[in-house]
C-alpha cells in the first residue's frame, strides 16, 4: 500500500508541477487556457475556480489514466476561433511566447528538483560517514592503494577538490565519475590522527555501462566501513552452534584479520569447500576477553552459486553523521546537484544512443513505483530526493528533441526562427508518426527492464 501511495503521490506531484509550468507562462503570455488536466481519459473530478485570471475560464480536470497530463489552450489548429479571441488563440502568439510556453514545462520539474534538493539541504539527513571499509579484493581501489578504515575527506576531478560530507555524496562522485570516464582524485586520512595522503582512481578505465552494484565492486568501494560485530544470532543456526554471541566483535577468521563487516560477510560467504562447509578458528572479544571459538557455516545456494552462511546478522552499523546545510548554501547546493544530475542524465543518452550506456538505464513506472515506496519507507528526505531525481528525469525527457515531446516542438520553432518559415503540416504529420513509433519503442525497453528487475 505504501508504494502505491508514494507512487502516486510523486506522479502527482510531478506531472501538475510540469504542467502548471505550461499553464502559468500561457497565462503571463495572454493566452487563453481551455483545460488543465493531470491525466488522461475518463474525468473522475472537474472543478472550475470561481477566481482566475482576468479572461481565463480554465477547467481543472483528474484524470482516469495518471501517466501524463496536459493543458488545452485555444488553438485555431484544433478547433474554430471567435474573432475576437484570436489574439488569444496559442497559434496567433509570437515565436518567443510559444517557446516561452513550451519550454516552461520541463523547466518547472527542473526548478522543482532545486526546491527539493534544497529543502533535503535545509532539513539535515543522517548519512554514513565516508569511512572505507576493505576494498573487493583485485579491485581498483585495493589497486590504489586502499585497506579499508580511510576516511576520504575531499574529492575532486581535475585536480578541483571539495570537501566529502558522507558516505553517499563519495558514492555520487563514483557514479559520475565512472559513467563520464573522469579519474577521482581522493584525499584520504588514513588513521584517523590527520595524517593526510592523496590518491587517484582511474575511473576513466572503468568503461561503465551500467550504475549497478557490479560497477561499485569493480571499483571496489562498495559499502561504508562497520565493526564485524555479530547481531541478533538465530536459534539453531551455526553461529549459535558455535557459541557465537550477540555483542561479539570478530577479529580474526582463521589466518585472516577481520576489519569490517562487509569483510566479514565475504569471508563467510567464502567459507566452504564445494558442498561441505570449511571450519576455521574465529577470534572473538567479548566483554574486554579474547575468545577462539571453531565455526562450520551452514551450506546454501542460489542462482549464483553456493555459499556459507551462520544464522546471525553480522556488522554493526555503520558510524552516520548529520549532513545539513544553511539556507544559501543549501540552496546553491540543490542548483549544483540539479544541474550535475542533469548533465549525466544527458550523457547517459547520449551514450546509449551510440552503444556505449547500455539500454537496461532506461526505466518505467514499474521500477519507479518500487523506488517510490522503497525510498518512502526511508523516510521523508530519502523521498523528497527520489522525487528530485525523477523531476530532473521528466525535465531531461522532456526537453529530448522528439516530436511528440516539448523538445521536439522547440526544434519546430527554431527551425521557424532559421528560416522563418513554419514546419509544414505534411512534415509535421510524418515526424510526429516517426517520434509516437520511438516512444512506444523506449517505453517497450522500459516495461521490459522494470519486469527483468522486479521479476526476472
């Protein structure tokens, strides 16, 4: 229930700030707006304000089918025009005002994502310290230099470092960095007594299709650093077998130094010997005492392959620090974090139309809906910034050089303003057939990675 509330909330929300952008730029411009509808198809409510707009009789509609909305404003194109409104018909408008109108769309979800990023900025919002743990074994990071337990104070492209305030603002610049084939520069204090050394991650070597967790362990930088504690331990399970208990710091398995939990986990996982489980000698601390207790993991498998497990919940976690921001800071930040999520969005599609981003970045409501509800049960700031992503999303899409999109009607009017002359209705019938039969094509790859995410 949870997801389908947060889901239709944030369409909601989305698609009446995109087409309030519409509305108001048509209404400053003199244009005369006939409906203003969040969905399609069937009307479920209608309401018509008793105060406008001097000259406006706008209808607010719902609709049955949520996926989209629209504004209708007088138009000689769509239907007969008085005389004496023909000044307020969209067509009649000049160039700059049709465009202003059109842009206005996408540039609402754009400013709607400043807003939210800014007001998550203003709130504050607990977040994992930016504390390493142990780097995938053979990765770039081990590669680098890394042993887990740094904590990476700023990083930066080119040289241009800034202060890292957490754990997800460093997986942010790991993102970027290997979908834009830029090396990170990282300023590490590597024992907590501010001894500061710097390195460099070669992500342009990364060649990054996918922002998916395979590319976080290619990278080797996969989760916060946590003590390798051992949590609630199940009844019958090996680690009770073993004597394990709830509170235990682990700090060796057999030969091996334990430093994290996440190592931790790897070791388990890794703890078995084809179908029989391989029993190592753990060093424990428990209560200020070093104890040795003998542990044999459980057996499992899945699609993957087998592995061990203990019956407990292993590594405490991680340290979380406050992140939150002033109100000019916060504000320029969420500007920042727009327009960097804006450019990558741009570039991932730029890539995936020459074949260098694969096609699986491309989501639909399915796995937006899961992400909804995922991120609401996070709570609020968790939310608001899924919302900001997907209204930085809507933006982008929307400002794509499609025909049937607000981009591919900016292109009719500066192919207008070049020769001034308008696209003819012949050409204009053809490129709007050529961009219905593109979109169904992305929205088919769209379904069909939301059914292989969630079901496949």
């Amino acid at each position: 229930m949870l997801t389908v509330i947060a889901f239709i909330v944030a369409l909601a929300v989305l698609i009446a700030v995109h087409e309030w952008g519409h509305y108001r730029v048509a209404v400053a411009c003199g244009v005369k707006v006939l409906r203003f509808s969040i969905g399609f198809g069937h009307v479920l409510y209608r309401w018509q304000p008793r105060r406008q707009h001097p000259g406006q009789e706008t209808e607010f509609v719902i609709g049955a089918f949520p996926l989209g909305g629209y504004v209708r404003m007088l138009d000689e194109r769509e239907a007969p025009v008085e005389p004496h409104e023909r000044h307020r018909a969209f067509n009649t408008q000049p160039l700059r005002s049709r465009a202003a109108i059109v842009a206005a769309g996408p540039l609402a979800n754009l400013l709607l994502a400043v807003v939210l990023y800014a007001t998550v900025n203003w709130i504050g919002v607990d977040e994992p310290v930016a504390r390493l743990a142990r780097p995938v074994a053979g990765s770039m990071a081990e590669q680098a230099g890394l042993r887990g337990g740094e904590q990476v104070t700023r990083a930066g492209f080119d040289g241009e470092l800034e202060p890292v305030a957490s754990f997800d603002d460093l997986r942010w610049r790991l993102t970027r960095g290997a979908l834009e084939s830029r090396d990170l520069t990282l300023e590490i204090d590597a024992d907590g007594r501010g001894r500061i050394q710097t390195l460099v991650l070669p992500l342009s070597d990364v060649e990054a299709k996918d922002a998916d967790a395979q590319l976080f362990r290619r990278i080797g930088i996969v989760v916060p650093l946590t003590l390798p504690e051992i949590g609630d331990v199940m009844a019958g399970g090996a680690a009770e077998r073993a004597g394990l208990r709830r509170g235990d710091l682990v700090l060796s398995v057999g030969p091996t130094q334990i430093i994290d939990g996440q190592q931790l986990r790897e070791a388990i996982r890794a703890s078995i010997d084809g179908d029989q489980p391989r029993e190592q000698a753990w060093r424990v601390q428990r209560g200020g005492q070093m104890v040795e207790l003998q542990v044999a993991p459980e057996v499992r498998s899945d699609a993957a392959g087998k592995f061990g497990r203990i019956g407990a919940y292993v590594g405490a976690p991680p340290e979380v620090v406050t992140v939150r921001q002033g109100p000019l800071d916060g504000l320029w930040a969420g500007v920042v974090r727009t327009w960097e999520v804006s450019a990558l969005t741009v570039r991932m599609m730029g890539k995936m139309l020459i074949g260098e981003a694969s096609l699986k970045n491309i989501s639909g409501p399915l796995t937006i809906a899961d992400y909804a509800g995922k991120s609401a049960s996070l709570g609020f700031t968790q939310y608001l910034t899924f919302l900001a992503l997907i209204s930085v999303s809507l933006g982008v899409l929307n400002l794509m050089p499609l025909p049937v999109l607000d981009g591919g009607h900016l292109m009719y009017y500066l192919w207008e303003g070049l020769t001034g002359k308008s696209v003819s209705d012949a050409w204009m019938e053809r490129l709007q057939r050529g961009g219905v039969a593109l979109l169904l094509v992305m929205m088919s790859i769209a379904l069909f990675n939301d059914v292989t995410r969630l079901f496949g």
